[in-house]
C-alpha cells in the first residue's frame, strides 16, 4: 500500500472514529433528556434540552456544515456520488430542522419526542456515510480523502492530528480555536450593532449568534466578528433562515473576520 493510500485510510478511520463520538455524545443528551422527563422535572427537561441544542450548535451542525464544504462536493463530483449527496444533504435539512424544532419544543413530551427523531435521523445519516461516502472517496483515483479532511476539525475531530494549528476551509467552523495575533482588533466597520464571538465558549457562540438574528428586525443589521472565517455558521444561517438573511464581508482576516448580517424586509 502506498503511502498516500495508507494516508486516506487513516482518514476514513478518524472519520469513523469522530462518527461514533458524536453519536455517544448525542445519546447520552437524550437518555438524560428522557430520564429527566420521566421523572417529571420539568425544569430539569428544559435545562438538559437546552444543553443539547447547544452541543447540537456547537458540534453536530458545525461537522454537518463542514462534510458540506469539504466532502461532498468530490464525493457530488464522481459518477456514482451526485445522487448519493443531493440525499445526504437532504438529510442536513432535515437535521437542521429537527434542531429548530427542539429549541422552540415547549413541553417534555414534544422534546423527548424531537430529540428521539433527531437521533434516529443521525444514525442512519452517519451509517451512509460510513458505508458509501467515505469508501465512495476512498476508492476515487483522482480524490485524496486525507487532504481534503487537512485541518477539518468538525469532521475529524480535534485530537486526529491533521494540522491541528490550523483551519482548514472553515471547517472548525465555529467550535475552532484558532489563534490570533496576540492584541489583535476589530476594526469599527460599521455602525449597526457588533456580537463578537471570539471569547465566547465554542459550544455557546452558534446559539449566541442565531438568538441575536432571531430578535434582529426587519431591514436591522448586526455585525459578526469572529477569529476565523465562520463558514459553517454562516452556512447554518443561510439554511435556518432560507434567504431572509443577507451576509456582506466587511474584513476578511488575517486576525480578525467581520460579516454585517441584515435581515430582508418582508414583501409586501
């Protein structure tokens, strides 16, 4: 076996590998979900939902976004792929909306209810991609799966040591901790209103960003600053809010990313 084929083996491995941490992860949210709503502790149901919708913003949706910007688009490209992919992403809607839904669930029922679905959606998405995906590119003459997974954190995860110094991209999406140029500011680019995300915990910055867009009125505008380019974000943004967001890069790095984010005016 050569050395690139022993590379894109190891790959496939830690992409498997970071598959099933994920899915212990979410497992173990919605055992305690169910367990609590058992118990009929409403407070403790709305607490542990709260906790995963912030895992499900801060991990699960980030690796979504992240297999959408460096996977998908080789594994689209190969004869037996294009079909494939249009399913899988298919699958991210869905997932991406069982997300909404369980944010907005207002009783233990409907939230254990979303959470199972959510889950059995997952593990199905994540046995195609294990199964047909990951071997499809693998395969592929033309396709090195470990230089496309370079830096993808979201995909591989943190500790697989792919150039772990870097973002790769933006596939850390908004969970990466990328360094930035020590002192390093974010220039007043505008003058609507600025959440900046850089010292804000991963696994709150998604939940933080989209509940300031939810309240954002119409024709209102915030500026995002981040230490990266937050493209799974971004990418979250545009499929929760189906066009009625309009993104503008106002600085593109090398320390500091800022994106004014404007909310369309309804028609009338």
């Amino acid at each position: 076996m050569s050395q690139s084929e022993l590379a894109d083996q190891r790959a496939a491995q830690a992409v498997v590998n970071h598959h099933s941490e994920l899915a212990a992860t979410l497992s173990g949210h919605v055992t305690r979900l169910v367990e609590a709503a058992d118990a009929g502790d409403t407070t403790r149901v709305r607490e542990l939902r709260d906790a995963l919708t912030s895992w499900l913003h801060g991990e699960l949706l980030p690796h979504a976004y992240a297999e959408e910007a460096a996977l998908y688009p080789a594994a689209a490209g190969l004869p037996a792929g294009r079909l494939l992919i249009d399913g899988m992403l298919g699958e991210h809607r869905v997932i991406a909306a069982l997300v909404a839904d369980l944010e907005a669930a207002a009783s233990p029922v409907v939230a254990v209810a979303t959470a199972h679905a959510l889950q059995a959606v997952f593990a199905s998405h994540l046995a195609k991609e294990n199964d047909l995906v990951v071997p499809l590119l693998v395969d592929a003459e033309n396709v090195s799966l470990a230089g496309l997974l370079d830096g993808m954190h979201d995909i591989i995860g943190a500790d697989a040591g792919t150039a772990a110094d870097r973002c790769g991209c933006g596939g850390c999406g908004c969970g990466g901790d990328i360094p930035r140029a020590a002192g390093a500011e974010a220039q007043t680019l505008a003058l609507d209103a600025r959440i900046d995300v850089r010292d804000v915990p991963p696994g709150e910055r998604h939940a933080r960003v989209l509940a300031a867009l939810d309240a954002l009125a119409a024709d209102a505008a915030l500026v995002l600053v981040a230490a990266h380019a937050p493209l799974p974000l971004l990418a979250e943004i545009d499929s929760r809010y189906a066009g009625q967001m309009a993104g503008e890069w106002l600085q593109d790095g090398p320390d500091v990313w800022q994106i004014r984010l404007r909310r369309r005016p309804v028609p009338a």
